[in-house]
C-alpha cells in the first residue's frame, strides 16, 4: 500500500529516500535559496528510507510500506538553551496519537515511545541554530503501524497491528499527529514549557531493575 496523499499541500510523499529528515533539510535549504517560506508541521513522508537514522549512531528499520516514516518541519520560538521543551513537545504528540488505539503508552527517555516493555516508535530531533538563535528544527519519527515480521537483531518491536490485530490507515496517522500535535505546539510557542515538562514526566517509562 502507498499513501494517497491526497492530505493538502503542507505534505510531501517520496517512494524512497534515504532518511525523511535529510529530505526534508534539504528542501528547507532549496526553499531559503528561493526565498519561499516553509509553514510548521510541513512534512515529508516516505514508503521506505534506505538510510533511515535513530539516535546517535543506532538505524532505523521498517519494512517497505508498513509504517510511517516522516519528519515534520517547525520554526519554534525557543532559545537554542530550550531544546528540551522541543522535545517534550514531540514526544507528548507522539504518544497521545498512539494512545488513541492502544493502552500503556509510555514515553522511554529521550525519543522513543513504548507499549508495556516493546518499543513502537522512535524519533530524531535535529535543531539548526544560528548565532543565539534557533533557526528552524526538523523532527522525524518512525511508528511500527502494520508490520509484523521484525529483523532478529531488533530486540523487542511491536506494532500497532501486532497489538491490535487490525490494519491501519498510515495516512490517517500523519494527519492525527498533526491535529494532536497543534495544541502542544500551542503551549511551546506560548512559553507554557513547564506544563510541558510537568506532562512528559508523567508519562515516562520506569525502568525495571534487574532481579
């Protein structure tokens, strides 16, 4: 299955790339080039990534066709010292739109969402700062939504399928995160960062120790 994409014009859908966030920085600099302006929440999304990337040095693996794998463009009016409440912004939308179909959502400290101890998502937060000022941020995330077969080395994925049993609509995600994603981006743009905070916290994953 591909994406109809039909959404509207703040969506741009590639077949293949080799990850949605370099995509999306390099159409941010074509667009600066020819002094076009890119609104927030314009987003890139693709079928498969042949280089797709996680955190640090880790890969992001997904299965052509299955899941969504996006990056989403944002002109946030924080301070280069204020990343994190970008991050608490992201990961917040990310979880709410999971947990509109599955219980036990939980956040894994820095990007990466959870179901009871399996991992269903993961994100990537690139911030472009210049001077004392950040200039524009692009977020990726990748979402395990109808795939069922996982690589060996990958110790412990789900999928909203494998959950759920049902199959979903990928298009209908990408929209959903944006409409989740509205209200707490309102809250970073209007300074309400420790609400933010206050909320990431509450939903972060404790870990199990060792027996």
């Amino acid at each position: 299955m591909t994406y109809p994409f039909h959404i509207n014009s703040n969506f741009h859908f590639v077949e293949t790339t080799h990850s949605t966030n370099l995509l999306l920085n390099e159409i941010v600099e074509n667009s600066k080039n020819m002094g076009a302006h890119l609104p927030d929440f314009f987003c890139v999304a693709a079928n498969f990534q042949t280089a797709g990337k996680g955190q640090g040095s880790k890969s992001w693996l997904s299965g052509k066709g299955e899941n969504v794998l996006a990056s989403f463009y944002f002109q946030p009016l924080i301070l280069p010292s204020q990343q994190i409440y970008f991050n608490y912004f992201f990961a917040l939308t990310i979880r709410k739109l999971i947990s509109l179909y599955v219980n036990n959502v939980k956040i894994k400290k820095p990007n990466d969402i959870y179901v009871e101890d399996k991992k269903i998502a993961g994100m990537l937060i690139e911030h472009h700062i210049q001077g004392e000022k950040l200039n524009y941020s692009v977020a990726g995330v990748g979402i395990n939504i109808n795939q069922t077969q996982f690589d060996a080395a990958l110790p412990n994925p789900t999928s909203l399928k494998l959950i759920t049993g049902k199959e979903f609509d990928r298009e209908i995600i990408l929209k959903e995160i944006v409409q989740l994603g509205k209200e707490y981006y309102n809250k970073l743009q209007n300074n309400a960062l420790m609400d933010l905070e206050t909320e990431y916290e509450s939903y972060v994953r404790i870990e199990k120790k060792p027996d």
